[in-house]
C-alpha cells in the first residue's frame, strides 16, 4: 500500500474527511489534497509525526512503512477508539468518586 493510501485509511478511519485533517494539521485543504497521488505522496513524510501525535493508535511502523497493523495496542488485546478511551476513562473516574463516598458512608456509620 501507498504511504498516500495508509493516510487516506487514518482518515477514514478517525477523520472522516481529509478537509478535517488539513485542517487539524494547519495545511490549506487544497494543498493537502494535492498530496494524495502516487507522484506527490512524498510530501506527506514531513506530516507522519503530527498524524501519529493526533492518533496515538495508529502504529508508526504500519504508517511510515506498511508494516504490521495499523492500530496498536499496548496489551495486545482489541485496539481501543479515541472516544472509546475517554468514555472508560470518565467513567473510572465516576467510580473512584462512588468508592470514595461509599467509604465515607462505611465509616460514619
């Protein structure tokens, strides 16, 4: 696969759009689109740093040379979605603040 493509699959995949993700990036929409052919991928090399630095999952081994997957996982267990995370992470917090009160109950009483 194409270095073009692997970033078209990272859009697909978080961004929805490539207009998103010049824009996350700070790139006018036309010239990052410019990029998505055979001949002009080149100058996408100097943004790979920034894509993974927006999407930690994606693996830099798969994005820089087509190796592997392209989601890591720190366990090795299913890749976990950006919003996935937050979701569990907001809600370890509410259950910290369950236990916390529910402590506090126990030793009033």
């Amino acid at each position: 696969m194409e270095l073009y493509e692997r970033v078209d699959e990272v859009i697909k995949k978080f961004s929805r759009s490539r207009t998103g993700l010049a824009r996350q990036l700070n790139i006018k929409q036309t010239t990052f689109n410019s990029w998505f052919t055979r001949d002009r991928q080149n100058y996408l090399w100097p943004i790979l740093f920034q894509i993974l630095e927006l999407y930690p999952h994606v693996s830099r081994e798969w994005l820089f040379f087509d190796e592997g997957v392209m989601l890591k996982t720190e366990t090795g267990g299913p890749p976990v979605s950006q919003n996935r995370e937050k979701e569990l992470l907001l809600k370890i917090e509410q259950l910290s603040g369950l236990v916390v009160r529910l402590e506090n109950q126990a030793e009033a009483r």
